[in-house]
C-alpha cells in the first residue's frame, strides 16, 4: 500500500543528498524527519523536523522512529547498529544493503557472485599481507581502506614497485587494488520499487579529479554506450539480490575488455544529480515514490547533451555569477556553512537541445 499523503519519511543523514531527497518528498505532500550527529546538517533546511543525536543515542532513536512512518538514508556510512535499532516494519530496505555496501570487499565478493568483474583485489588485514598482495596483485594499484573511505580518502596509489617498498599498513583493514586502465568511468543508477519493478537513468561518463567525482556527462560515448547492458544486468542482479527498495548505484571502469566493477552506494549519487533537470523523474522523487510505495516514475532522458558539474570549496562564494553564463545553467547550492577546500558546494547543471 502506498503511504498516505501527510506522512512521514524518515532519513538518516544530513547532507546534501538528504536536503535534495527531502524537496522531493515535499513536492509530493510528505512530512520529513531528519536525524543526524551534530554538524553542518544542511538537509534540516528542507526537513520539517530534524533530530541532531549521536548514532548510538538510543533515545533519540526511539523519538525519531515514534515519528516516522517509513525510514530511509542518505549516507551509507550510517552505523548498521543504528539501522538495526528502529524497528524493522518501518525501514524502507533491507538493512543487508548497507552492510554489503559499507565494506569494499564484500561488496567486490558480492559483485563478483552475481557474476561481476572487479579489478583483481587481495584483501589486507596487516603488513605481511600487504607484502603479499602487492606482491600477488602487483603495481600500479591502490591501497584502500576497506570502510569509511570517500571521495578518494583512506586510499593510496602504489604507482611503482619502488613505491611499494615505502608502503605501510595503514592499521586498519584495507583492500589492494590492481590499477585498472579505463577509458572513462561510468555509474548505473537504477530504481526498484516495492514490487520489484526495476528502472534505469542513462548512465553518464563520470569524470574524477583527485578522487572526487568532477563532471558527469551525457551522452557518455560509445564504449560506455556498448557496455552499458552488461553493468545494467549486474546492478539489476544486485538489487534483486539484496531485496533493494529505492535508487542504487553501481560505479563501473569502462576498459577494453569490458566494464569493471568498481563499488556501489546503496543510495541517490552524485553522478545522478543531473536527474533533476535532466530526465523526466529525478533520481530523488524516484527514490521517494519507491520507498513510499508510489507507481514509478520514467526515468527517460529529456535532452541531447547534459552535463552536471560539481562546485567545490570556494567556487560557491561565486557562484551566483554562473546564472549569467549562456547555456542554461541550473545552479543548486547545498547552503553549506564552510567553504572548505575539496567540499562540495553545489552543482550546476546544463541542458542542450530537448529530444522529441
Ligand atoms: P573509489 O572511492 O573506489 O570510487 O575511488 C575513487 C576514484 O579513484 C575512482 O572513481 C577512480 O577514479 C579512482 N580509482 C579507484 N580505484 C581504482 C582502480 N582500481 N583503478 C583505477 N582507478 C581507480
């Protein structure tokens, strides 16, 4: 049964991807709970009440489930504790979701299960299986933290051999890497709906810069374009696999031999930011209609070319300028207290040519 109008979600979080998740539930008459520790909870600007406590503030928990009707999140790194916390009937998606998402090597063994392809990985839990990975694997790779990482923190790139011998266990369990050699990175983002009904956004060419995602394009070119099907199948697997309700998304290394599984976020994405302007239903009120119970909605691309590009640190200080700038800039800004240096700010976005 869909949930009714006038009630509310609850989400977990209290960033940027929160604040956008929360416009889009509003615009489809619900109430939004937010809870999150303390911090700059730009979400709370869009939520109709927000708890700020501690993850393992079990009162506050308790408060915060006594008015929600249905609870969702915006951060895969909330504590699965806390999930588990609230009562079951109220979690929009299996709490399994998480766990296999919070954890790069799960989540790689997972994939690579449902017959995905990670780039080959060893797992390390201290120095002398460091030795041996990078050994086994060889370079250039990338040493990562198995949980917690973001944005390209908690990772170091191994380029050389010469640079393997400085490496040290960083102390906490990581996974190494082999480099892969891609042409671009691209992300399935898909919807799956209570009933299993399962829909996909065109997957956008993604474009990092130390790290963090820069751009996403569209179109994405034709290697994307020829593999996309293949990346679809996997995500669609994973989704079913993990009784997934709401938008997930799979990043994926677009390589010669075939797309390479990078990770997944068991949540709306940075790279499906353009959604809102750009396709007919955004991946946020998707996710909504999704754990509300609500008919899907098209997912289709409305535009020829579209391209998102992130604002970073300062840049949002100047950021009003861009809407004098030709080319239809959609410019959306997070409101973030601090503009510091690799926080992203906002984004804008920009449409070209309307497809029939
Ligand atoms: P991640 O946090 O795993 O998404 O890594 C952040 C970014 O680092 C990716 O989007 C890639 O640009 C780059 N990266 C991560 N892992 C690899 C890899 N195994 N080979 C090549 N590039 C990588």
């Amino acid at each position: 049964m869909a949930l009714a109008t006038g009630s509310t979600i609850g989400i977990l979080g209290g960033g940027q991807l929160g604040r956008m998740m929360a416009v889009a539930a509003l615009q489809l008459g619900y109430r939004v709970v937010g809870f999150a520790p303390a911090g700059d909870n730009v979400a709370a600007d869009a939520c109709t009440a927000f708890i700020t406590a501690d993850w393992d503030d079990r009162q506050a928990l308790k408060d915060f489930a006594e008015l929600c009707d249905v609870v969702t999140w915006e951060f895969e790194n909330v504590p699965v504790s806390t999930v588990a916390a609230l009562p079951e009937a109220l979690l929009a998606c299996p709490v399994r979701a998480l766990e296999v998402a919070q954890d790069r090597l799960r989540e790689k063994a997972f994939a690579a299960s449902l017959g995905g392809v990670p780039a080959p990985y060893r797992a390390v839990d201290s120095a002398a299986d460091l030795a041996a990975a990078l050994a086994e694997v060889g370079t250039p790779g990338i040493l990562k933290t198995a949980r917690d990482g973001y944005d390209g923190k908690g990772q170091w790139r191994v380029r050389s051999g010469v640079e393997a011998g400085a490496v040290t266990f960083p102390g906490v369990t990581c996974i190494y890497e082999g480099f892969v050699t891609y042409e671009t990175e691209f992300s399935v983002i898909l919807v799956r709906g209570k009933d299993g009904t399962v829909k996909f956004w065109d997957s956008t060419a993604n474009l990092h810069e130390g790290g963090m995602l820069a751009r996403s394009v569209l179109p994405a070119g034709g290697l994307v374009e020829a593999q996309v099907a293949e990346a679809r199948n996997l995500a669609a697997k994973v989704a079913d696999g993990l009784g997934y309700v709401g938008v997930l998304t799979l990043e994926f290394f677009a390589t010669r031999e075939g797309p390479v599984f990078n990770e997944m976020a068991p949540r709306v994405h940075n790279s499906g930011h353009w959604t809102i302007e750009g396709a007919a239903t955004s991946q946020f009120e998707n996710h909504i209609r999704a754990i509300c119970g609500l008919p899907l909605g098209v997912t289709k691309t409305r535009f020829e070319a579209i391209e998102m590009r992130n604002i970073v640190g300062e840049e949002a200080l100047r950021a009003h300028a861009i809407l004098a700038e030709p080319g239809e800039p959609h410019l959306h800004l997070y409101g973030k207290a601090e503009a510091r240096e690799g926080r992203k700010m906002g984004h804008v976005t920009r449409v070209g040519h309307l497809l029939k």
